[in-house]
C-alpha cells in the first residue's frame, strides 16, 4: 500500500534498485532487481501483473482476496504504530513492483 510508504517515510523501489528477500526466518533466499514500479488504485491492477505475481492459482480475483486482506492488516499496524488512519479501500493506491530474479540464478538447481 502506498500509504505504508508515506507513513513510514519509506521510499517507494526504483528502477535498479536490488533486494535480499528473506524467509520467515529472516533468512535471505534471493536477490532481486527492481526494473518498474508503478502506483494505480488497488481496483485497477491489471490481471498481466497479478499473474506475474504468481501467487495461488494467478487469477486477479486470487490476487485482490488476498492483498484485501493483506493491505487491511498492513494498514491496521501501521495505525497502530504512526497514529495514523488509513483502512483499506478499493481504490487505495498501490505500488505496484515488477522485479527480475539475480539470485538464485533461475537455472541454478541448487
């Protein structure tokens, strides 16, 4: 959620810019680049993008039941934390990320 961002001074990815994605753990299992970041309101992502995504079955509908529910609890802390008062709703704006995968190398099997 954009709005995350803003309350907490974050600054939004950029083209470029690398990531260590960690587990549950904290435990870093790849890096990837940043190559476009877009922000459109939550009702407009496009089914191109939520299939990129790749979660569950790819399906925009997947995809907006659970970053609703996702966002809902991301801007409930938030909340808690800054004082602020955001609450999700379908037109929110939302960063929208796409990135390439640096490591693990897509081939390496390991």
């Amino acid at each position: 959620a954009l709005w995350s961002y803003e309350a907490e001074e974050e600054p939004l990815p950029e083209p470029g810019d690398y990531s260590v994605i960690t587990d549950w753990e904290g435990l870093g299992v790849c890096i990837i680049q940043t190559i476009g970041v877009s922000v459109v309101p939550f009702n407009q992502v496009s089914p191109d993008f939520a299939a990129r995504e790749g979660e569950g079955d790819g399906s925009l509908e997947y995809w907006r039941k659970v970053h609703r529910e996702a966002f809902t609890r991301e801007l409930e802390e938030v909340n808690r934390t800054t004082g602020s008062r955001y609450s999700f709703t379908d037109d929110m704006p939302v960063v929208c990320e796409d990135f390439m995968l640096i490591y693990p190398h897509p081939k390496d099997n390991s």
